[in-house]
C-alpha cells in the first residue's frame, strides 16, 4: 500500500526550531520517543525548546503521522559530539544533516513488579501493550508495544521516503548495535542505537524486524 496522506498532519513547527536548509538525504534514523501516545504533543513541547532538536516525523499510537517539517530540511536529532566518531577511529561526520528522523511514540523500557509493568515514570502500562523479548535488550526483557497501526505507517513512510531519496530498503541486524556503517555515513535505513551506546531506540521489536525485512 502506497503512503496513506490522509494519516498525515502537519504541524509545522516554529523556523527557529529547525534548519531551513535543504540537504542531500542517504539515511533514516528510527527512535522512539520515550514518552505517551500523541504525536501532535510531543511536536508541540519540541516547539517550547531553543535547542532545535526534533524530527521530520512523529508516528502517533493509532498511526496518526505528524509532520513537523520538510524532510530535506534537518533539525539535530541524534545527539553526536566529536568523542563519539574518535571513539571509533572515524572523524566526525554531521550525520543530522544528512539524514531524515522519524519518531515513534512509545515509552520503551519497562519494569515488571509483582505482575504490573511500569514505564520510567512510574505509570502502569497495560499487559496487552507490553512486548516480552526472548532476550535481554540493553538489560530489559519487557517494553511497551509498538502498535499495528504504528508499525504500518512506518512502513509506509519508509517506502516511501527510500524511493523519494534513493534510499536503500535493505535489512542489515548490526543497525541494533553501534555500527561503522552509519557513523561513516553509509547509505539506509538505521536505528539510533546505531551511532548511540547510550540509547534503546528504537529496540528490536520481533514485528518492526519482520516489517523491515519485507520493505
């Protein structure tokens, strides 16, 4: 199914939140937003920020994409300082500017006690939207589901946006982990565990990996 436009909301955010700057664009970054559902806040608190850290695409929990900008602009959203490249043996590359971000809305990482499962502010998520990985990613078995509706328009978007910047669909499984490939600035599709130690997004949800495979 081609991009579904009628999914799409724009919800521009403010000049200074972003770089109006059109640049070459050969990789996608997947992150999730470590927060709750709607997309259309999340896009509005970036909005409150000076800091011009934001993403292209906000993927709401019923599958509502909200555009914040255009995606051959850029905006910083992966957070690399000069340590990060040296750390391993690259120079520094301003992979921002060259790639497109999409967020998915979700809480990530969750903390199963006597049987509730609590995200990292305490609040209770239902079982029914909680993911049990057969194993440990960066120390956490439970997380919370990245929804049906989510995971189809992160599909979508992806085609589309491959085939708008000649952007490879291939699936490689080191993009879960640091990876050379995309601290060089090889062209696809990446997630920010890739370029981040620190970071769990997006984690390597069993359905996202059978979607990217079948891009």
């Amino acid at each position: 199914m081609d991009l579904d436009t009628t999914k799409i909301i724009q919800n521009r955010l403010k000049k200074t939140q972003y770089f109006q700057e059109e640049t070459p664009k050969n990789q996608i970054y997947l992150h999730h937003t470590a927060g709750g559902g709607n997309a259309v806040s999340v896009a509005n608190y970036w909005d409150t920020t000076s800091d011009r850290v934001a993403t292209a695409f906000i993927i709401g929990s019923k599958g509502t994409i909200v555009q914040c900008f255009s995606s051959r602009e850029w905006a910083y959203h992966l957070g690399l300082k000069n340590a990060h490249f040296s750390n391993m043996g690259l120079p520094y590359k301003p992979l921002d500017k060259f790639s497109i971000g999409i967020e998915v809305c979700n809480y990530g990482p969750l903390k199963e006690k006597n049987g509730k499962f609590y995200n990292y502010v305490n609040g209770i998520i239902d079982p029914s939207n909680v993911t049990k990985l057969d194993n440990p990613y960066k120390g956490h078995f439970y997380w919370q589901k990245y929804t049906d509706e989510q995971i189809e328009s992160l599909r979508q978007l992806l085609v589309y946006l491959c085939k708008t910047y000649d952007i490879p669909k291939d699936y490689n499984d080191d993009i879960w982990d640091l990876c050379k490939r995309a601290m060089k600035g090889d062209d696809g599709i990446f997630t920010h565990n890739s370029v981040r130690k620190d970071k769990s997004d997006i984690y390597p949800c069993p359905r996202v990996i059978e979607m990217l495979k079948n891009l």
